[in-house]
C-alpha cells in the first residue's frame, strides 16, 4: 500500500482556512496531514474544516485559547488516537497526538519553542527527553515508528541560512542540536536528508523580514523514522511553493 503523508505548521488553522486550505487538501489529496500551531477548539471551528470528504478528523485541545494544538486528518481510520503523553505538565499545551495504525505509530508534534525565556528552554528540552522515552518504549515493543511536526530546532549548519549569527538563539543552540544528535543515534532517521543533501532546503521563513522571497529560512519541519522502517520510505521532500503559512508542507511517501 502506498501512503503519501504530510506535516505542516498552518500557525492558525482559521487563518490557513480563508486563503483556501480545504481546497489545497482536496486537490493534493494526502493520505494523512499532520497540522500544528492550529490555534484553535473544534467548537471554534467550521463544519467545512471539520467534515472534509473521505478524512478522519483529530484535533487536541490546549487549555489556552488561540495557542498551540495539533490537528490529524487521515483517510484511514486509526486504530487508536491518543492525545498527549500522560503528563499534564505537557498535554495542557495540546502538543502531541499519536494515531497507531496497523505498520506503524504516527506522533504528529507540536515541540515548544524556547526562545521566550531560560524557563521555556528548559521546558522544550524536558519535552524532548519524555518524547525519546516514550518513542523508545514503543520502538523496543516492536512498533515501527512516524513523527512529524514543527521540532524547532534546526539540526546542523546546512538547515539555516545564517548559522553563526544564530548559534546563541534557540532553535540553534548546542543542547538542541546535540538532543537531535541522541535522537538520532538512537536509531531514528531525518528522512528528508536522506534524498537531499542540498543547502538553501528551508521549510519556515520570518514574515517579519519578507525572509521568504529571499529563501532566507530554516528547516525546522521533519519526518523522522525508525532505522528499520527507512526500507519502506520511498522519498522524502519539502513543499516550498504551498504558502498560507510562515512554515511550508513537507512531505513523506511510504509503500507498507
């Protein structure tokens, strides 16, 4: 069965709604989409975003309004959805849905951003850690393992346009990158590199510098997978020219 899957940070999915998302979907027609940064309820939301022909519709709910939340839309039916990872320091923020389905778990994520304060570092690196146990547990139970989503960090020098004048900022400091380094030697795989070495390959961009015209950006948007699983996934790319967002689509094709 081929799968085609997509993530993609909307940063409002009523905003992303008015300059034609149902549409783009329809047309594109992925098999999963996951969402974040929604910013929204489903009470808030319209029956047009909530019943799309042939999906399945998940969304999380952040105790703050207008914050946050992850969306997954799939046109096969999981055979279980989870939201959260059972600590309620975490869930409070609608951050992570998890959906197993029959070859592998999907964690579409939210992950903080910590450039707000040293506390919300600290918070975004402790996130980190309780995601590598709670993936791990489940890789070592033998489930095949799919994220997705907006990990705010950009892992090595090629995934920015400007490294050095980022190194003190979050989303490139050292114990970020180094938390992408142990995810990955435990096993898992930034799939995109994986067909594309390139540079100048960014998947979010300042509105405030008009950064996108100028592909000045980074790449902060995977699709991570299990070592064992990489046999199965057939490309993986980044949809630059889908805009509605500060952040573009990425996209994985899967044959399981």
């Amino acid at each position: 069965m081929f799968l085609k899957l997509y993530s993609w940070n909307v940063n409002g999915i009523r905003a992303v709604e008015k300059k034609g998302f149902v549409e783009w979907l329809l047309g594109a027609q992925p098999d999963i989409i996951g969402l974040q940064e929604t910013k929204a309820h489903t009470y808030q939301l319209s029956d047009k975003l909530l019943n799309v022909p042939g999906y399945h519709v998940y969304y999380s709910k952040p105790e703050r309004k207008g914050y946050s939340g992850v969306a997954l839309y799939s046109k096969i039916e999981p055979l279980k959805v989870t939201f959260g990872f059972g600590k309620q320091k975490f869930d409070t923020e609608g951050r992570v849905i998890m959906a197993e389905y029959e070859k592998f778990v999907l964690f579409n994520i939210y992950f903080p951003n910590g450039q707000m304060s040293d506390e919300r570092l600290a918070y975004k690196m402790e996130f980190y850690d309780h995601f590598l146990e709670i993936v791990e547990r489940l890789r070592k139970d033998g489930k095949n393992i799919v994220v997705c989503g907006d990990v705010n960090t950009a892992h090595k020098e090629i995934d920015l346009a400007h490294p050095k004048e980022n190194s003190k900022i979050s989303g490139f400091l050292p114990e970020e990158r180094a938390w992408v380094d142990k995810f990955i030697d435990h096993g898992y795989v930034d799939t995109f590199r994986e067909f594309n070495k390139a540079p100048a390959q960014y998947t979010w961009w300042s509105v405030r510098t008009r950064a996108r015209e100028r592909n000045v950006g980074w790449r902060i948007d995977y699709f991570f997978v299990n070592k064992s699983f990489m046999k199965f996934v057939k490309n993986s790319y980044i949809l630059p020219g889908v805009e509605g967002s500060d952040h573009c689509p990425i996209a994985l094709e899967i044959e399981v």
